[in-house]
C-alpha cells in the first residue's frame, strides 16, 4: 500500500507546524553584522567569532545531525 499526502504551506507555515523556533530576529541580525563588516565597520574577526559560537560542535555537531537524519530514513523494501 503506498500514501501519498500533499500539503501546501508556505515556509513560515510549515516551521510553526513542526515546532521549529523562529530564526527571524537572529537572521536580521546576522544579516546587519555582515553588511556593516563589509562596509568596514566591523572587523572579519568579529564576523568569525559569532560564527564560531553559533557552532560551537562544529563537524561533529555536523555529524551528528547527519546521522539522526540518516537514521530515521528507512530504506525502501
């Protein structure tokens, strides 16, 4: 037996239905930090530094992600 269900949601739609938290704000904000580096207002280290500490597993943070993606993909039979 195979299903298929079609939805259509737009994105924002579509987080709030999975429960995903809401990036905006953070997003803007990132944005903003970017162009005033590249108008020289803030040094490129600053800009990697924020960046780290959004990421602070980095590849294995990474990984991890990966493998809880695989994992609940099953293959078909």
């Amino acid at each position: 037996m195979k299903i298929n269900v079609e939805v259509e949601c737009s994105p924002e739609e579509a987080r709030r239905l999975m429960g995903l938290p809401d990036f905006t704000p953070v997003h803007e904000k990132y944005i903003a930090t970017l162009t005033e580096s590249m108008d020289g207002h803030v040094k490129p280290e600053m800009l990697e530094a924020v960046m780290r500490s959004w990421a602070p597993m980095g590849e294995a943070g990474m990984n991890f992600w990966r493998q809880l993606f695989d994992g609940s993909v099953k293959p078909k039979s």
